[in-house]
C-alpha cells in the first residue's frame, strides 16, 4: 500500500472537522480537507471517503434549509372547495372555524392572536367544504403568502366586526386591497359577514353597513354564541357555486355516498370527464335522475346538470 504522506494543512482541517459543532462547519471542514489532500493512489480510499461524508451532510444541509423554507400558507386544497377567511383583528375569523369545523385554532380577544394559517374541514350534508382561518388583514401591508392563499381561494370570506366603531372603514379596506391585490374576485366569489350580531354596536351600525356594501357582496349577519351561525354551512355552500351529481352504474343502485363535486353549470360531458378521462370519448348514452323530466330520462352529452341529480353513464 502507497503511504498517505498527509500534510499538516491536513491534518489541521481534519482537526477542525473534529471539533465542528454545525453541519456547516463541518462541511467547510471536510472541503478543505479535501482540497488540501495529496492527490495519489494512496488517499484515494480516503478522498472516496471524505466525499461521502460530504454528500450526506450536504443532503442533511439541504433538508434543513427546505425546513427553514417551510411556507404556512401553502394550504392544499381539500374536499369540495377552499373557503378563505379573512378580516382585520378580532373580527371573529377564528371564532367562525372553530364553531363549523375541528380545527384547533386560536381564539382571543386580544388582535393578532392568530399567527398562521389553519385549515379545517367543515360538514355540510354529505360532502365537506375547506375553511381556512389566517392571521389578520391590517391597513399597513399584506403578507404575500397570504395574497397567493386569497387568489387560490374558491371563495373569500371576510369577516367585519359589526359591533367596531371601524368596520366601514374596514369593509372598505379590505375590499380595496383585494382590487389591488388582484385577488381574482371577478371570477370568485366573496361573502361578507357581519360578526358578533349579539353586541348591541352590531345592530346599530347594521343599517349603515348595509348601505354601505356594494350590492354584489352578499351580506350575512351572524352571531358565533347563536344556533343561527349553523345557517353559514348551506351560505358557504351555494356561494361556492358547485352542485353535487352520484354516479350510478348500469343495473345497479346509485353510490349515494360519495358524490363527484363540479362546477354549476357542468354538464354530462363534465361529468364523464371527471368520471374518468377516457370517458368523454367513449360516452354512448347517459341517463338522468334528479333534475329530469322523467326519472332515468335519457338526454344528451350538452345536458346541464343540477345539484344532486343522479347520473348512469354508458360507455
Ligand atoms: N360577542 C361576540 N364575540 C365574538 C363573536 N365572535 C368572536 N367573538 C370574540 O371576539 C374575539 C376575537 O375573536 P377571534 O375569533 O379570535 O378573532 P380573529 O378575527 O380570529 O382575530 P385575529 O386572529 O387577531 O385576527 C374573541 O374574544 C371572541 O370570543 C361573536 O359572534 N359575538
Ligand atoms: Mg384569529
């Protein structure tokens, strides 16, 4: 075996690889190391060596620095649709999800008591509706993480506290940074809720902000203290503008449980599409339950669709 003949650069490095503390160090260390180290037969072993060590601690480096990158506000979107929740502090954000689904959130009556986003999922009838509760909207700046969570959003839901001295102003605002901010509210859309309809403040400012909102924001008044907020699951539901269709398979009874979500308006080539991507293609006849003149009606490919309706395709 050719003897290693190390240098004390070497071995210098090697001593500070020994006493490094942090990945980084540790990975300094081993280039230098590797640098310095006499090139022949007789180190190859150990340059092969060094070189593994590296990878893994860069590979270690690099997880860490994809967790420091961790981004709360990429919130996939889940079951039928995601229902955005947005307002200045203490508008009742939290308050709204923890009352309509399980999501552990953070509800106090001090402003910015939510940090990060949380999402929940809320029932209604058989499907399940994504509501995400988020740190607080101010005048001054917004989060860019939550601009991008507003635009994926399939609704906006923003939440003004009836009862504060400042919720023109708010509504105002808000409404002007989602212009800004293009959060897409041409094509989505956006429910205003009034909260905290229990304080007296709430019932009188009510006519005012009535007056106030653009008649295109549908208004709902809500109490989180009173049965009355379980009117927000089928609220939530028709703003989300989807319907509801079953699928049913020839000569057999319709799967009642678990319905395909699409867009209103969707019709039965929307369906077979979502049924399965060949499908469109190899559509033969179809068949309505529901919205039909007759049950089990055939109709044709161009057929609009409605909530609920049960369908059986034949491919
Ligand atoms: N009286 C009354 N109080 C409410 C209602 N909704 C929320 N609150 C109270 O208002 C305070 C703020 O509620 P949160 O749900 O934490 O408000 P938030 O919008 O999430 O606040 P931030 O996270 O700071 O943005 C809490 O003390 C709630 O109990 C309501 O309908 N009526
Ligand atoms: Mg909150």
């Amino acid at each position: 075996m050719v003897p290693a003949n190390l240098t004390p650069q070497y071995h210098q490095a090697e001593q500070r690889f020994k006493a490094a503390k942090t990945v980084e160090e540790k990975i300094e260390a081993l280039e230098e190391m590797l640098a310095v180290i006499p090139k022949h037969k007789g180190t190859e072993k150990l340059q092969a060596d060094i070189k593994k060590r590296l990878s893994k601690l860069r590979n270690q480096g690099m997880q860490k620095s994809k967790a420091a990158r961790y981004n709360p506000y990429r919130i996939p979107r889940e079951g039928a649709g995601q229902v955005v929740l947005t307002g200045f502090p203490n508008s009742g954000k939290s308050s709204l999800v923890g009352a309509l689904t399980r999501a552990r959130v953070c509800i106090a009556d001090y402003p910015f008591a939510t940090q990060v986003p949380v999402a929940g999922m809320m029932s209604f009838e058989d499907i399940s509706i994504q509501l995400v509760d988020t740190p607080p909207l101010t005048g001054e700046g917004v989060d860019p993480g939550l601009v991008n969570l507003l635009r994926q959003a399939d609704l906006i839901l923003l939440t003004i506290d009836g009862s504060g001295d400042t919720c023109l102003e708010e509504i105002e605002i808000s409404l002007n940074l989602f212009q800004q901010k293009k959060v897409g509210l041409e094509e989505k859309p956006c429910l205003i809720v009034i909260t905290k309809e229990d304080l007296p403040g709430t019932q009188e400012n009510l006519a005012l902000i009535r007056e106030f909102v653009p008649p295109q924001y549908p208004l709902l008044t809500i109490s989180v203290f009173d049965a009355g907020i379980e009117r927000l699951r089928p609220q939530i539901y028709a703003a989300l503008n989807v319907i509801r269709i079953y699928s049913k398979t020839p000569g057999q009874p319709p799967d009642l449980r678990t319905p395909f979500v699409l867009k209103k308006g969707s019709t039965i080539l929307d369906f077979a599409r979502s049924v399965h991507r060949d499908f469109p293609q190899r559509l033969k006849a179809a068949k309505v339950w529901g919205s039909a003149k007759f049950p089990g009606q055939a109709v044709l490919r161009d057929y609009v669709l409605q909530d609920k309706d049960i369908v059986e395709l034949h491919v």
